[in-house]
C-alpha cells in the first residue's frame, strides 16, 4: 500500500523540501497531500503542485509520515496539540528551529521523531540538510530519511546538539550571505558602480568564491593567501574589514543564532 505523506507548512523552507521531494521523484510512491494556514495559499500551492492542500487540519490518524513545515511558535501552540491522534508508529519530521526532541516526544509519544535543520539553497537543490533521529529512529529510517532529503542538496546524520549549532551556521547562513552580498554591492554603488553591475558582480564573486572551496578543497585561509598579493589592495581591503569587526560579527551573530533557538525550545516566545 501507499504511504500517506502529510506535510503541514509548505511555506519557504516547507514549501523547498515538499517541492525537492517531489521534483526528485522520491515520492512517486506516496500520496502526498499538504496543510496551510490560509485557503487562498491551499488553493495555488494545489494548483501549482498537483497535490491535494487544504486549510483544515484533517485525518491527521491516516498519515504514515508527517512532515512540519510550521514556524516553532506554531508547532507549540496550535499544531502539537492536534497531533495527538496519530498513529502508532507515525513518523514525523519536524524543521522548527529550536524545538527539542523531548518536547516533540513528550507532546506525541507514539511517534518516532525525526529532526531536520535545512537551509533555504534546498530550494535549488544546493542545499545542507543536518538530520537527527529521535530516541525510537532506528538505522533503516535514518536512510529513509536521508534518501528524501537528498535531491535538497548535502546532508549530514548528526546528534541533535550539533542539529543546533548547524542551525546558527547553514539554517540561517543563507540570511547572512545574503546580507553580505548586499553590502558588497551598496559598496560597489559606493565608489561609482551601477546598481545593476555592482549586484552582479557581488553575487558572482560570492558563488564563484563558494564553487571554489568546494572543487579545490582548499581551506578558505589557503584560498584567501592565493588573492592577497603583498603590499597589494586586497590585504588593505580585508585590514580595514578586520578592523571594523567583520569576524567577530560573524561569530557573535552565530552566537546569538544559537541562543535564539534555544530560548524559542524552553517557552512559547
Ligand atoms: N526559512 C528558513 O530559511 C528556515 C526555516 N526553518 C524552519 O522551517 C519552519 C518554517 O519556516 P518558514 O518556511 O520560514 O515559515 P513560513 O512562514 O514561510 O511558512 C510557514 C507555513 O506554515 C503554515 N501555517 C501557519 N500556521 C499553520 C497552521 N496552524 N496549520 C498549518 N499550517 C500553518 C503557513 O501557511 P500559509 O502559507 O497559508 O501562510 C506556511 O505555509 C520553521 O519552523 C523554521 O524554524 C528551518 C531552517 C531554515
Ligand atoms: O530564522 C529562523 O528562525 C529560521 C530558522 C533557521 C533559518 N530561519
């Protein structure tokens, strides 16, 4: 028979796992239907997807698998609740940031609990997925799991406090490259370039500096030695980058990332 595979939240990182999952054909065996909030969002995503979604929590009971794409404070306040009639054995995957397995395993214990950390590149398929198996996921779902997840890009079996930390590293790291690239072409727009060329330029420099760590291999000090001539422009550039703070930046943004998801994982905030 079918699994039924029900995914609840199909909106930004939802909606890039349900439509990875389903453009890789890891799903053709499944009938896979989705849950929103709002009737007008059910409607296009059905329309778009092929998929049944509705608005109306329903038949929670008949799911084989369950996949959470709701925000955290949802999950806590609405969401958990009506879960409780799942059956036995039901695996549910949940993305929310911050959201321990012991809360997810205490709200629906008959469930095998399964945690994902993706990052919003899943959406094009250069994604990294951490994923954590709650205490009754066993190897052969773990594969399972992984195998769905593969067509969003990179994935990693982890235990669930590293699942955190990889949150406030690739999870939201796509927020910050994006920040940095728009800073880099405001500094463009800064000394004279277009808009349109300084944007460009900024986002190319960013994926061909990525595409270049990955294929080389090269550690990105090693790589950076290869761009900072001495006594050239680079390493005056990148001076004036360390002296307003640029690294540690980065690590007290991570740092806060990481706080945050664990102060969403102790109360409804
Ligand atoms: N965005 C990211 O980069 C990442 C997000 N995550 C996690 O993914 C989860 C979703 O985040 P994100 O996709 O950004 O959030 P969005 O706000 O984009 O999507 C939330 C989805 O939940 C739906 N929804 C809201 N309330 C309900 C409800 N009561 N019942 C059913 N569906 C509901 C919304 O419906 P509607 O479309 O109708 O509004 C929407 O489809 C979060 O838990 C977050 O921590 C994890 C890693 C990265
Ligand atoms: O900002 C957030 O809470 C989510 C989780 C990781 C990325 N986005």
């Amino acid at each position: 028979m079918k699994k039924r595979i029900l995914f609840i939240g199909i909106g930004a990182m939802g909606g890039a796992v349900l439509r990875g999952c389903l453009t890789s054909g890891a799903m053709t065996d499944a009938d896979v239907v989705g849950v929103v909030n709002t009737k007008i969002h059910a409607k296009a995503l059905t329309e778009e997807l092929g998929i049944p979604v509705s608005a109306e929590l329903n038949d929670v009971d008949s799911a084989d698998v369950i996949v959470l794409g709701v925000k955290p404070q949802i999950l806590q306040s609405s969401v958990l609740a009506q879960l409780s009639k799942v059956k036995k054995d039901c695996l549910i995957i949940s993305m929310a940031a911050g959201i321990p397995l012991g809360t997810l395993e205490g709200a629906v214990p008959q469930a095998i609990w399964y945690r994902i950390m993706p990052n919003m590149p899943a959406a094009i398929g250069a994604g990294f997925v951490a994923v954590t198996a709650g205490t009754k996921g066993n190897d052969c779902l773990t594969a399972w799991v992984t195998n769905l997840l593969n067509s969003l890009g990179e994935s990693a079996v982890v235990s669930e406090a590293d699942l955190e930390r990889l949150g406030a590293l690739a999870g939201a790291g796509p927020g910050y490259a994006f920040v940095i690239m728009d800073a880099l072409s405001d500094a463009g727009v800064r000394i004279g370039l277009t808009r349109r060329l300084a944007l460009r330029a900024a986002i190319q420099t960013l994926y061909g500096a990525g595409l270049m760590a990955i294929k080389t291999e090269q550690h990105p000090a090693v790589l950076r030695d290869k761009v900072t001539s001495p006594g050239g422009t680079t390493i005056a550039g990148i001076a004036a980058m360390e002296k307003g703070g640029l690294r540690s930046a980065l690590h007290d943004g991570v740092v806060a990332c990481y706080q945050r998801a664990q102060e969403l994982g102790k109360k409804e905030n």
